[in-house]
C-alpha cells in the first residue's frame, strides 16, 4: 500500500463516529470527533440541594433519567407540575398562558414572579419517545416546540418579566428521558432531527480533506489523487450580552505537514471567527434525506431566539432540495455552510476522574469505563450533572447496567475505581 493510500484511509478508518458527504455523486466517508485533551482545570460549582437529585428508575421495562425537578416519589402516571421563581423584575403583562398538548406554562397566580408549568406525566413522555414515529407520540413531541415557540411570542409582548434563568432550558432539563435521548436536555438533540445546540464550552472540530485534479477518465477522488486532512479547532463561548461566539484553538493541522504548502483555501472556515454573534447557534449535520441530485452540506445556524433555529430546522426538513443558506436568508437567520470535504463534530469537555478531558458529543458511560471492568466500575461510580448550573448526583443501581447507555453532555463529572478506565 502506498503512503497516500495508508493515509486515505487512515482519514476514512481513525474514527468511531462517521458523516456521510455526498460530493460529485460520491458518498465520501467523513469522520467524527477524536478525543481531544485538555490542560486548564474547570471550576468547580458545589452540589446543591434545591431539588431532588437525578435519578435513573426503571419504568414499563425501560429506563428513564428522572430530573431534579420531578419529586422522589412522583407518580409515573401523574403530570409534572413546577413552579418556577426568579424574575428579576415583574411582567409587563398579566394573564400570561399557554397551552398545547400535555404542556401548560401560565403566570403564577398569587406570585408575579412565579411561572407555573406543566409536562406531561412520565410514563406519556416515555411512550411518547418510544413510538415517535407514530402519530400521537409526534403530535406531543410537536406541542412541546410549540409551546416553546409560543413561550418566545410571550416573552415579546411582556409576559413573565425579565429572569435570571432561560425559561426555555429550564423546561428542557426537567424533561424525564431514557438514558440514550438524555442529550436531548442540553442539546436539543433528539434521533431524526439531525442537529443540535451549541453551547458554550463545547468544541468544534473540522476536519477538510483535499485532492489534486484527477486525469481525464478517472476517478475525482480516490487514493491517487488524496493529498492529506487539515484539522482546525474552535472553541464555542460566551460574548458580550450572553452572546455566542467562535474562537480559533490553535493553529490549523496538516496530514501531512508537507500538506500546508500545498493547499490554497486553508483560511476558508475561518470566517466563522467573524460571523454575527447570536444568542442561539446551531450545527445542522449532512445526514438529511436529500435527493440524489441534491447536495446539502453541515451548517452552522444563529438566530436571536431558539424558536426561530426550531422552524428553520422544520423547513430544511421539508425541502430537501432548497440550500440552508436560501432558506436561512428568507428567514433572516444566519446560516454558514461547510462546502467540500469537510466533516465538522463538536466536542463536551467532561471532567473524569477529576481530570477535564473532550469527548466526541454522543459519548455514553460505557465509552469511559474498560469493557472488561464495567461491573466493578458501576460499584464505584460517583456520577454529578448540572441542572441549571448547579450540580446533582446522579443516583442509580449499580446492578442496572442501563446506565451504561447514559449520554455524557458537557459538565458531567464522573468518578471511579482507577483500574475500570478504558484505554485512552
């Protein structure tokens, strides 16, 4: 095997998580997300015990992340109802309410500051993740974007005053989830949407493989003609005015070195350094259903309300054929599309063992943990996630390997028994 083939497909095999890109009538195998060490130590925030702790419970032959929110001893078949307390200043506007579906938000009653909301009981929303392809389960899981969009309408006209918490990412941290649609809390990520929010202290990593022009009759891309990967970091943070913004790590990566005298477009995905910065991001992944005759390419979208990224999601869903870069324009939204050979990943920076390490997003308790000593290592795990910024145990039977099969997502503090880590 040549060096140029070793190192096609070393970029095609050096992963665990793959993309498909559709380039030139081509299905290019990209790849995600290697892990990425850190140096700096993260603050550390105390556990608090405002609520109840996370808690993973068995329900109908199933598993379900309890959120703090949700009182021990909750019934499975009874709705959730919250109050939450902390506007900053009183609304502007009274009589405040919304409904659809299993979900209610209205203006506390005998409290201005207070925000009484309701989801529905557990074991709806588990049936309602479990059978998401059918029409009742869609229906509920539609309300709850839809009552997110009518929370965003509310807050325009005055409704609920200012807080010092996201109403919206309060709702969506309380919601119960099965271990391996946990993601969904922090990233909005959930199977079938294909994309995710970006928040601050992730990581994006893009990856660009590059080619020489092919001869005549042949091949555009293939080992012949690959001439190595750029690997380029941006670290997601917080701006001014809660902003987001995306800042370069590093210099830019060539496989091989030799590569970086040979490329021209090297500055190419550094505009996203200077892109608007918005309250809201979003990385759309290229694993829509597209039209053979069609190209769409990951993006990155930004808007001043979460709610708009929500319809503009819908909309591409829908019209496969149309760029994000047209819809997003109509919509008055920010879009960056990532042309090319490109496979862009984003990074949650956990802490393990109390070392802070980047993990590919999508990660599970099982990936941490060696194969040969999970059962040990369940014994021994400590397990601490944030819920609005505030850290929670994370309880659950050492005897339910379900655990194994928890998302990590940023912040997430685990503990154990040194000799159960898988190899780095």
């Amino acid at each position: 095997m040549s060096n140029s083939e070793k190192r096609l497909s070393d970029w095609h095999v050096g992963t665990r998580r793959h993309m498909l890109l559709k380039l030139n009538q081509i299905l290019f195998l990209g790849f995600l997300c290697a892990v990425v060490m850190h140096v700096s130590c993260s603050a550390k925030k105390p556990i608090t015990s405002s609520y109840a702790p996370f808690r993973l419970e068995s329900l109908n032959n199933d598993s379900l992340l309890l959120t703090p929110p949700i009182p021990e001893g909750h019934a499975n078949n009874a709705a959730i109802k919250m109050t939450l307390i902390g506007n900053t200043t009183p609304p502007s506007v009274t009589n405040c309410f919304a409904e659809r579906g299993p979900f209610r938000l209205e203006q506390g009653r005998n409290d201005p500051h207070s925000i009484q909301i309701t989801l529905p009981a557990p074991e709806t929303w588990l049936t309602d993740l479990e059978g998401s392809a059918e029409p009742r389960a869609s229906e509920d899981i539609e309300a709850l974007y839809a009552i997110l969009a009518d929370l965003d309408q509310l807050q325009q006209e005055g409704c609920f005053g200012e807080t010092n918490s996201s109403i919206r990412d309060f709702i969506l941290q309380s919601l119960p989830m099965t271990p391996n649609e946990s993601l969904f809390n922090t990233y909005g990520y959930l199977e079938g949407r294909t994309s995710m929010d970006l928040k601050p202290g992730m990581r994006l990593k893009i990856e660009r493989a590059y080619f020489r022009p092919a001869k005549a009759g042949n091949e555009e891309h293939d080992a012949k003609t690959f001439l190595g990967v750029s690997t380029m970091y941006l670290d997601v943070e917080v701006a001014g005015n809660s902003k987001i913004r995306f800042r370069r790590v590093g210099s830019i990566r060539y496989s091989p070195a030799s590569l970086a005298h040979r490329v021209q477009e090297e500055n190419r995905d550094l505009g996203l350094i200077l892109i608007p910065r918005q309250l809201h991001y979003r990385l759309l992944f290229y694993t829509y259903l597209v039209p053979k005759k069609h190209t769409r390419f990951p993006a990155i979208i930004g808007a001043g309300n979460a709610s708009q990224l929500d319809e503009l999601d819908r909309e591409l869903r829908a019209q496969s054929d149309e760029s994000c870069k047209n819809v997003a324009t109509a919509r008055r939204v920010t879009c960056v599309e990532f042309d090319g050979s490109v496979a862009v990943s984003a990074l949650i920076k956990v802490e393990l063992n109390g070392k802070p390490r980047f993990l590919e997003w999508g990660a599970k308790i099982k990936d941490v943990l060696s194969k040969s000593s999970e059962v040990e290592a369940l014994k021994t795990l400590r397990f601490q996630r944030r819920f609005m910024n505030s850290y929670y145990d994370v309880r659950f039977d050492p005897e339910d390997s379900n655990v194994l099969s928890l998302a990590l997502v940023g912040g997430d503090r685990l503990t154990w028994s040194k000799s159960s880590s898988a190899p780095q």
